[in-house]
C-alpha cells in the first residue's frame, strides 16, 4: 500500500495550516512512532518495505524532523567536530571540504574547533565543546590526532573518533594513514638526481608527528644516495609562511649555502622563495625549492612549485566515512582500509644543480 493512499483513505488527515507531527506520521503509515524515528535517522534495521512508506507520508505531509528531538533521541547531536591544531589555514579548508562532501546526504553537519597544542587548559577545553555540542564523533587531523591524552579523553567522553596520521597509532577503524615519509623520500630523491649535493631540510614543529616522520624519509633517502646532511643545514621553523622567510634566510646567510632546499610544506617553501627573492636570488637558476601537501597555491607561485602532493581532501572524506559507517549499518572494521601514497608533483622551482 502507497504512502499517499494511506494518507488519503486516514479518516482523520491533518488539519488544513496545521504542522505535521511525527505521530502524524506514524498514525497514516500504519507504523509505531519509533519505526518512524529508525526511518528519518536512517537506521538499517528496518525493512525496505516499511522504509518506503514511511518516506513516502514524510514526503506527502511535508514532515520536517526537528533536529533538537533527534539529538535528545539519540543523546547526541547531528554535529560532526573537526578538532584541529594546524598553522595552514589552506589545509584546513581543504580538510574541511572532503568532510563535507561524506556528511552531504547524512543529515550531520560539521562544525570546527581550532586548539593550541601546548595550551595547559587544552584537554578541559576539548571536554567543554565536546559536551556542550553533545557530539556524534570527532574528526582529527595531525597534529591534533597524535596527541594520546586527547585520544583518553575521547574514550571516558564514549565519543567516537576518527584520527588522521603519518603513521599507524590506533586501530584501522580509527585511522587515515597518510605515510608521509614514502613522498619526503621521493623529494630527496628528486633533487639528489638533479645533481644537488648541498641540500638542505627545513622541518615543522617537533610537536608534529608530521615532521618527524616527513624528516626520517627526506634523510634517509640522502643517506642512501650517500649525501649529508651537516647540522647547519638541519634547521627547524614552524609550518608557517614566516618561519620559512626566516629560515630561508638563516640557510642562504651560510658560507656555503645550499643549492637546494626541502621544506616539510608548502607555507614554508613560499616563505623561502621570500628570502631568497629578498637576498636577490633568481629562481630558481640560483636555488631549488621542494615542498611538501601541494595546496593550490604552489601551481599559483612563481615559479610554480614542485611538491610532494597528499590528497587532503579526500583525507577528510575517508576519515568522514569511516566515522558514519556504524549508522549506515556498516561495520567499520569491516571497511576496505585506504592507501594513502603520497606524490611528488614536479613543476619548475627545481632545477638540475649548476
């Protein structure tokens, strides 16, 4: 039987200018009101029968769910948290695209959360917003998604998460595994091919697991091409355009510069093209520079800059995903884990070593 001839043939309709209510609903379908409530949350334990015609009265009386019923319902919001501690603005948006694109359809919706790291009120604020906001899960990107106490807190919250990383640190139902160090090697290898042998390594914050796996691969893979790489060459910035116009200077202000340099992203890759430019270095003929995410600024610099490319995007998609697959009725553990490559993406800001 249709949901429309059911809503017809009801001796008691809903009144002309009087808003349908889920008993309304339930009443016209022939169903119980928690039938109804499985069908608008999407629940997989009813029959496709019962699923039809209980979507076919929504559509005739117009129902439109209250979404303040179905997070008390569910003791949770329809809210999925993004908790970040990221300096690249870029990354983040990009991030946030491709939780978005897995949210469209689901009925959840995203909101963010930006943290300090280092902050001493860290775990209390995380506690605050997860709380208030009555979470569904949580996403997190690196470096958030690395941090242990944080994960504890998760876990005596009941929230479900899901952590994006280099490396391997949980289950493969709670992880993207992005192996950041197979494109850090890729780089080194790169302009060790290209004849450099004066190469130098600008890593992020020691905080980011980030760095210190994106760091091992770089000289790992110049150690095995037999290149050094001396402590003065070895220098730390912050992930931040400022960091890397700081440290392009420090690298470029040496006796014997480096004729090629490897930045942990592309923030800091533009920020020494900066410094280079302002020491009065044509690039790239005087100096090389790689980087590392491939934003979309790096195809939009001059010159276009080489960089080792994550799918950002479809990171946050795939951590997305997985944080829904129990409410589609898909077992996460169950989920084809994704591979993750990185790519090195080669343009023009590296050239064969003069």
């Amino acid at each position: 039987m249709g949901g429309a001839a059911l809503a017809h043939d009801d001796p008691r309709p809903v009144k002309p200018g009087k808003r349908a209510t889920i008993n309304d609903v339930a009443r016209i379908a022939e169903v119980s009101k928690k039938t109804v409530s499985r069908v608008i949350n999407q629940s997989p334990f009813v029959r496709e029968d019962t699923r039809e015609r209980v979507n076919a009265v929504i559509k005739e009386l117009g129902f439109i769910p209250d979404p303040q019923a179905r997070g008390l319902a569910f003791r949770r919001s329809f809210l999925v948290g993004m908790i970040y501690d990221n300096p690249s603005p870029t990354y983040v948006v990009n991030m946030q695209q491709g939780v978005l694109d897995a949210l469209k359809g689901s009925g959840l919706e995203l909101v963010v959360h930006p943290c300090q790291r280092t902050s001493p009120t860290l775990l209390e604020d995380i506690r605050g917003f997860v709380e208030r906001q009555r979470l569904f899960g949580v996403i997190m990107p690196p470096s958030m998604s690395e941090d242990e106490n944080v994960i504890a807190l998760l876990k005596e919250l009941d929230t479900p998460y899901v952590r994006i990383a280099s490396v391997a640190l949980d289950e493969p139902q709670a992880m993207v595994v992005t192996n950041d160090w197979i494109g850090a090697a890729e780089a080194a290898y790169h302009l060790a091919d290209l004849g450099h042998r004066r190469i130098a390594l600008v890593r992020g914050l020691d905080l980011f697991r980030s760095s210190q796996t994106r760091g091992k691969g770089f000289s790992d893979a110049l150690a095995e091409r037999g290149i050094p790489l001396p402590p003065e060459y070895d220098i730390y910035g912050a992930y931040t355009f400022e960091s890397g116009i700081e440290a392009g200077h420090q690298l470029l202000s040496l006796p014997e510069p480096p004729t090629a340099i490897f930045t942990l992203n592309d923030d800091m890759a533009i920020g020494v093209m900066q410094a280079a430019r302002d020491r009065g270095l044509e690039l790239p003929r005087d100096l090389s520079i790689v980087g590392f995410d491939d934003l979309p600024m790096a195809a939009r610099v001059w010159p276009n800059l080489t960089s080792v490319r994550l799918p950002i995007r479809d990171m946050g998609r795939m951590a997305a995903e997985k944080l829904l697959a129990p409410m589609r009725g898909i077992d996460p553990a169950q989920l084809k884990q994704p591979t993750i490559r990185p790519a090195l993406i080669v343009r023009k800001s590296a050239l064969p070593a003069a």
